[in-house]
C-alpha cells in the first residue's frame, strides 16, 4: 500500500444508509467511515468524477423498507441531484440494475469503491464489476460491517478484503485520486 494506485473515473458508494450509519445500529466506527466517505465525495466532486450511490432496498416492514428512516441515505453523504442512485435488493449491485449500463455509458472501466458492508454489498459489488472487466480500487479505510459473533468488525473487513483477492487494488483515503468525467451519456439518472 505504499504506492499510489492511477486515479480513477468514478466514485462508487455502497449503501451509506442511516441504518448501517446512525444510531444504535450504525457499524462501529460508524462516525469516522461516514466523514471518510464524504472526503471522498468531495474529492470526487471537486475533480468532475462521476459518483455513483448505491441503495438498498428492503421488503415492506423490513428495515430498508423505502421511504423509512433505515433506508434513507445518511445525510451528510446524501447524493447530489445530478449523481446517480441507483436501487438495489441484493447484495450485488450490478444484479438487476442499471449500474453496468450507466458506468459503460459514462466510459467507466476503473472505480474507487466505498461502503458498508464489508463482507456484504461492498464485496457482492466488487465481484460483480470485476466479473464484468471492471477494474477496482476498494478504499481500505472507508468500508466497515458488524461485529460476527466474537469476531470484531475490523477482523471481518480485513478478511473480506484479502477474500476479494489479487485483482483489486486496495489504497487508503489520502492515495486515492479522480480524473474529470468526459460527460458521454451519464445524465445522472436515477433509479426511484
């Protein structure tokens, strides 16, 4: 990790939810992968990159149910009007959505990515752009998940990064650099 990966086109954000982020439901080190992720944003934005966020939807009654407080993006790392955010109800969020169609027309082939959960969604995600020949920087201090039994968070991210293997490239917030997006279809549509 300590060279610096070619900057990327795209910043993709993996449900930054408020059920995964605020309260007493929120993954530890919920506060600090939130700021991160909007570092990150920032960044992005600042440099013209395209931002994706991704959002989990659940089944009525079910924490993700839409339009309840579980499911609504955290607002501090809410999407812009013109990034595109795109509904998911699996972990891959290349599964049944528009994401491979919006990251192609854009000319997307590399992206940074971001989110919670580690094992979960970030990793379905990872798999799925790289079953798609898309290239991948997982930001490695800007994705988190839950405890698993007496197995504490960190060790279950760690893991879930060294399980995605040698195609990714994995970089620290302060590594990671965008290039402006030549705009050639992405229209920031969004998935409602």
């Amino acid at each position: 990790m300590g060279t610096r990966p070619k900057p990327v086109l795209a910043l993709l954000v993996v449900d930054a939810q408020n059920e995964l982020l605020d309260g007493e439901t929120a993954v530890p080190r919920a506060a600090e992968v939130t700021a991160r992720i909007g570092a990150l944003l920032a960044a992005a934005r600042a440099a013209g990159a395209l931002v994706v966020h991704l959002r989990n939807v659940g089944a009525p009654g079910s924490k993700y149910e839409p339009g309840t407080r579980g499911w609504a993006i955290h607002p501090s790392v809410a999407p812009l009007p013109s990034e595109p955010l795109v509904n998911k109800t699996v972990d891959d969020g290349f599964d049944g959505t528009s994401l491979e169609q919006l990251l192609r027309a854009a000319g997307v082939d590399r992206m940074a990515v971001a989110g919670v959960q580690s094992e979960m969604c970030v990793s379905a995600t990872i798999r799925g752009a790289l079953s798609r020949k898309l290239g991948v920087v997982l930001v490695s201090d800007v994705h988190a998940t839950y405890d698993v039994d007496d197995i504490p968070s960190s060790v279950v991210s760690r893991v879930a990064e060294h399980a995605l293997g040698d195609e990714i490239e994995l970089a620290p917030t302060e590594t990671i650099t965008f290039l402006p997006l030549v705009q050639s279809g992405a229209d920031g549509a969004r998935d409602r």
